[in-house]
C-alpha cells in the first residue's frame, strides 16, 4: 500500500510493506519485528537496491547483573523513513545509481 498516512505515523511489521514515493521514487519499506528495517528501491535502476537499519540496542548495567524489563523503543515515524531516504538519494551517484 503506498502510504497516504500522517507524517507522525509509525508503522509495524504487520502493517509492512509500505510503498513510499519520496522525491518521485518509489521505496518499499519493510518494518522487521526487532524494530529494524529495510527500504528497497523499486523505481531505482537497480533491482532490489536499497538501504536498512538495525533495530535499536539497550546497554545496562545493574547490580544483579539481570537486565531490565525491557524498554518500549518506538518504531521510525514515516517522516523518518522519509528523511532516511533522501538521506540515501542524496548520496547516490546519477550514472550508476549505487552510492558513491
């Protein structure tokens, strides 16, 4: 589904994949359940090129060196899937399209 939501909408895995067009590309954004995610290029000129991220990692330190429950890290907004993709498009080299 291309995503006509709000800016301030967080999508999950069950709501993925995510079509996005940002600056007249079309991505496809995959959400994973660690909170990671991949973004694939469909309109790009290299078939399944794109671009991911890991999900968030916690460090702690206590005492009885168990850690803590564990800490509800939200999911990116699609203004951040947004902005993570002209990050990627700014970097891309006009003749290969591949990052520099």
């Amino acid at each position: 589904m291309i995503a006509q939501q709000n800016d301030d909408w967080r999508p999950a895995p069950a709501d993925c994949p995510v079509d996005l067009v940002v600056d007249g590309e079309l991505f496809q954004v995959t959400v994973r359940a660690d909170g990671g995610y991949s973004s694939k290029w469909t309109s790009g000129p290299n078939p399944g090129y794109g671009f991911g991220s890991s999900g968030p990692r916690v460090a702690w330190q206590s005492d009885d060196g168990l850690p803590p429950a564990p800490l509800p890290l939200p999911l990116p907004t699609i203004r951040d899937h947004r902005e993570s993709i002209r990050e990627f498009l700014s970097n891309i080299n006009p003749e290969t399209g591949y990052l520099d």
